[in-house]
C-alpha cells in the first residue's frame, strides 16, 4: 500500500485520471451527431456512440430512415433526435449541425458519414456523375467540419470523425469508381488539413477508411452482388466486413482515449490495401 500511495502520480498505476482503461471509452454527458446515420454504416455508428453513453443526433436525408434509427436508440434507452437533412446542400447541413447544439445543449462528437457512390468508368462519367460525388462526400462534408468546428472551438474541445474510404489508398477493382476514389482521397487531406489548423485549440480531426463492408447497399444492387466472391479473394482475412466491425473504432475515436491522435487515417479493411 505504501509503494502505492509513493507512485501516486504514476498514471500507468493509478490509470489517467484515476480512472480505470475501460472507462476512458465511456462518453457518459456527450453528445453526438452522425451524418448519413439512417442506414448502413452510419446507423452502425449511431448505436456504437449511443451504447457508450453518448446522446446521439441521426441526420439523413431520408425521414422514414431517421426515425426509423431514433426508435432504434430509443429503445435501448438512448436519448435520440431526428433531423432530416441532405447534406449536399451546403447552407442544409450547416443548418442540421446548428440544429443539434440548440437541441441538445452542446456538440462533442460529429461523424461526418454520408456519402454516395455511382460505378461508371472514368471515360464514361458524366459531369453530373462527378458534381454529385463531390457535392456529397467532398463538399457536403467540409460544410459539416466548418460548422461543427464553430460549436467546439468556443467550448474549446471536440472529436470530428469523417468518413473516407479505402478507395482513398488503392484503386478498388473490378468496379469503376473514378469519382468516388477521388473524392474520399481529398477528405483524407482535408482530415489532415483540418487536424492541424485546430489542433491547438482542443479538436481532434480523425478519419477512417473502411474496406468494402457488407450492407444492404451490396445486397440490393445487381451489378455489384457478383462482385462479391472477387472482393472475397482480394482480402486476406478471408471476408467482407460488417458494419459491426467499425463500431468499436469510431467509439476509440470519438472518447477521450484517442485524445492524443489527431489527423489520422484509421483503416479498417480485413487486410485488402496489403496486397
């Protein structure tokens, strides 16, 4: 008890803050929004903050979805706003982060999530094809960063998590995504961009690149369930991934574990970018 008490300032003893690992991925008083939180991937994210603790605010341009997630979260006993909104517009999504502040008091964690993809070859790829994946996953997103950043830099903390994509380090084949790889490789850089200009001023910027993950999207889409037993071969683990495993990555994110990182690119993806 002695040496106990003579390490005292030891935090590797004592645990951060006196408090034990486990604990420092509760998010027990923050809030959280999610972008593109309605299905998929997002909705993953939804729960996984939700279940540590967080109030979580669902933003999707569909309504039906959003509440559809917000009786999900609900029902665990999480406490849960709606907000529809399509994020594409830049003056909508900042609007939506507003929003949440006003709503639910304050903003500590924004997943910045929504996104689209539209296979089509480079040399076929319409102007409109191209605008709208960057509208999206590009624009849509910064618009987000700037207006979340407003919230956090006056309470002086905050995690920003964006969503990028393995396409951001490799060309995923067979499909042709031109648009899409371009546009998730600039929300890398603008993650790293944005993680340096707030650093000193208490936000973190984060991203993570998932691999191809196993959603409905796969599922409900012809062209791309053929692809499917291709990707398998290309990923060493043997497997798609689910959308469950990315939950406990943006929960690392999002908690005060992660404060030291900041500006980097998380990549989950069953080993693919290896070979």
């Amino acid at each position: 008890m002695a040496n106990i008490v003579a390490n005292a300032s030891d935090e590797i003893l004592t645990g951060k803050d006196r408090k034990p690992i486990i604990e420092r991925f509760r998010l027990d008083g923050r809030v959280a929004l999610v972008t593109g939180a309605g299905q998929g991937i997002g909705r993953g994210f939804a729960h996984a903050l939700g279940e540590a603790g967080a109030q979580v605010a669902v933003i999707d341009i569909d309504k039906h979805r959003t509440a559809s997630v917000v009786e999900e979260l609900s029902g665990k006993g999480i406490v849960a706003t709606g907000i529809t909104a399509d994020i594409a517009d830049w003056a909508v999504g900042q609007a939506a982060v507003a929003r949440v502040a006003e709503t639910l008091g304050r903003l500590d964690i924004a997943v910045n999530n929504a996104g689209l993809n539209r296979n089509s070859a480079a040399e076929e790829t319409r102007a409109e094809e191209w605008d709208e994946a960057f509208a999206l996953n590009t624009r849509g997103l910064f618009a987000c960063c700037q207006a979340e950043a407003r919230v956090m830099l006056k309470a002086g903390y905050g995690k920003i998590i964006n969503t990028a994509s393995m396409a951001s380090l490799i060309v995923p084949h067979p499909q042709k995504q031109a648009a899409y790889n371009a546009s998730k490789a600039a929300v890398v850089q603008l993650t790293r961009t944005l993680a340096a200009e707030w650093a000193d001023r208490g936000i973190r910027v984060n991203c993570m690149s998932p691999g191809i993950i196993n959603t409905a999207l796969i599922a409900t889409n012809e062209a791309l369930r053929p692809l499917v037993a291709e990707w398998v071969k290309q990923i060493p683990l043997g497997r798609l991934g689910e959308v469950s495993d990315l939950q406990a990555a943006i929960v690392f994110l999002a908690c005060e574990a992660s404060d030291y990182m900041t500006g980097h690119n998380l990549v989950i993806e069953g080993g693919q970018t290896l070979w």
